[in-house]
C-alpha cells in the first residue's frame, strides 16, 4: 500500500487522529509537498474507490470532511506582515470541490500573502462586488468540473475589466486535463498544480510575474473532448 492509499484508507474511516499519525510519519515534512504528494493522491484514490462502487457517497463524504480538518490543522498561521500581496480565491458559481483551492490558499499564506478564502460557489456578482472593494492582487479561480467551464470565461473576462487588473490564476482538476486557454482573458494564467503554483508565487516576490507567462504544456481541448 502506498502511503497515499494508508492516508485514505484513515480518511474513509472519519479517523482523525490516524489521519494526522499518517501524515506525520509521511518522510516529506514540507507543507506543499504533503498536499501535493500524499493528500492530493489520496482524494484522487477516493475519488476513483467511489468512481467503481468501492465506496458509497457517505464513505466519499466522511473522507471529504475528514481531509478538509486534517487540512485546517495544517493551514500556515497567517502572518501578522503579510505584506507580499493580497490574493482572493474562490470556486465559480456551483462549484462544489474546493479541498484544492483551499491548499492554494495556504500556499500564498505561506509565502507571506494576504489572502480571502471563499471556499465553494461563489456567484460572480459577489466575486466582483469583494474585487473592487478590496483590491486583491490576484484572484484565483478553481474548476474542476466540466460543465462549469462557460462560467469561467465569464468569470475571467468580467476580472479582466477590473480597476488594477488582477491577475487571475486558474487552478482545479481540469487544468491538467484540457487546454483552457481559450477560457482565459487578458491577465489570466493557467497552473497546472501546486508546484507550479509555488514557483509562480515566489517568481511574483522577485518581480518576474507578467500575466499569462506560465501556460500548461498543450492538452486536448476540452471543447475537442
Ligand atoms: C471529494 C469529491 C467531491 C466532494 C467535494 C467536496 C470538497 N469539499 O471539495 C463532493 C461530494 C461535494 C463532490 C461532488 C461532486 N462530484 Co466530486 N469528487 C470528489 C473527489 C473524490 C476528490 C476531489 C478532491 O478533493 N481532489 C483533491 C484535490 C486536492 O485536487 P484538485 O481539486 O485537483 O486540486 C489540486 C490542483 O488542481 C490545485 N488547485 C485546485 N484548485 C486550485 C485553485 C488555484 C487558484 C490554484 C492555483 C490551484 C488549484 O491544487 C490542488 C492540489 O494538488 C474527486 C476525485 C478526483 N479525482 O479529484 C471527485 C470528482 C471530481 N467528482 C466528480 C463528480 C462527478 C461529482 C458530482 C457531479 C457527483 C454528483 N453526481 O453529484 C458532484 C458535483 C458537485 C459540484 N457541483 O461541484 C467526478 C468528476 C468526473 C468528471 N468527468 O467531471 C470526480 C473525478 C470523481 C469521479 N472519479 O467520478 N465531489
């Protein structure tokens, strides 16, 4: 067994504690390499023990609270100079998987970031309504769903008239699937994962930043699929 598939297997059980004795045993103690490495292997494993009947949707939903406070038990304590930007992030309107998003939001905290979490669906009118009064330097958007995609275009396009032009970050399961470059508008970068996504945050503190400098190696698109 992987260590992935123990952390799962800790998670299906609702297993807090066991959950936490895994990821203290894991060898890796960096914060990005546990979510990307070990707890992001271990949603996906659920994610395909659910696709094949292996688990019920109850199974799937005690994992899935179960990771989200494994999670906040992991969260970066916000700096009190957290002086590097500000970053809102948020799921698009019906969007329900935000456990991504919400490692994303850690990972800019880590570096320093101001951040906004707003966890699952948040409607665009509010999105834009918190943009302009807030300021955000970026604004990340996670889309894991495929139906969800004309809502992003709608999303990064109303971001793109925003007063300062925020870059806005698009992250989720499918960037790694599909070419959503076509989804994209001025000042949108696409991240494949969060490696990507903690390279980008540090080359933004150096100054390197330019929207629409990272683009993911050519996929499918999804509109071909
Ligand atoms: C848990 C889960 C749920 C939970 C979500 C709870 C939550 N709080 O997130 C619930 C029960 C709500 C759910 C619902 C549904 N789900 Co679901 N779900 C999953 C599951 C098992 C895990 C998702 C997850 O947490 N993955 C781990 C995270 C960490 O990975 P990630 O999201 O890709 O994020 C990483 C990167 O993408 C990146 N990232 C993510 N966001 C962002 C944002 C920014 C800005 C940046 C920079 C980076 C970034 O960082 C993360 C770190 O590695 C997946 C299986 C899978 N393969 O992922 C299915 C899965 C995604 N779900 C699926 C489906 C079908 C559904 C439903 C339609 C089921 C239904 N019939 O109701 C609904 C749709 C709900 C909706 N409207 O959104 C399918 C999608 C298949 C498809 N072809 O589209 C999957 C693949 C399961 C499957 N194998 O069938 N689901």
């Amino acid at each position: 067994m992987t260590h992935a598939e123990t952390l799962a297997s800790c998670l299906l059980e609702g297993d807090v504690d066991k959950a936490w004795a895994c990821i203290r045993n894991y060898p890796e103690t960096a914060r990005p390499a546990i979510y990307h490495n070990l707890l992001t292997p271990a949603m996906r494993h659920i994610g395909h023990l659910w696709e094949t009947n292996e688990i019920t949707v109850a199974d799937e939903h005690l994992a899935t609270a179960t990771c989200d406070f494994v999670l906040s038990k992991l969260s970066f304590n916000r700096r009190k100079d957290s002086t590097a930007g500000k970053a809102m992030l948020l799921c698009l309107d019906g969007e329900q998987h935000y456990l991504g998003l919400k490692m994303a939001d850690s990972l800019f905290q880590e570096q320093g970031w101001e951040t906004r979490y707003f966890g699952p669906s948040l409607p665009l009118e509010y999105a834009l309504q918190t943009a302009e009064s807030w300021k955000p330097d970026v604004i990340g958007l996670s889309v894991s769903i495929v139906y969800h995609l004309p809502k992003l275009k709608e999303y990064t396009e109303a971001f793109s008239q925003l007063p300062g032009s925020p870059t806005v970050l698009i992250g989720g399961r499918l960037t790694g699937m599909y070419d959503l470059r076509p989804y994209g508008s001025a000042n949108t970068v696409i991240l494949q994962d969060l490696p990507e996504t903690e390279r980008w945050i540090q080359n933004y503190a150096t100054g390197g930043q330019q929207s629409g400098t990272i683009n993911p190696t050519p996929s499918p698109s999804v509109l071909e699929s």
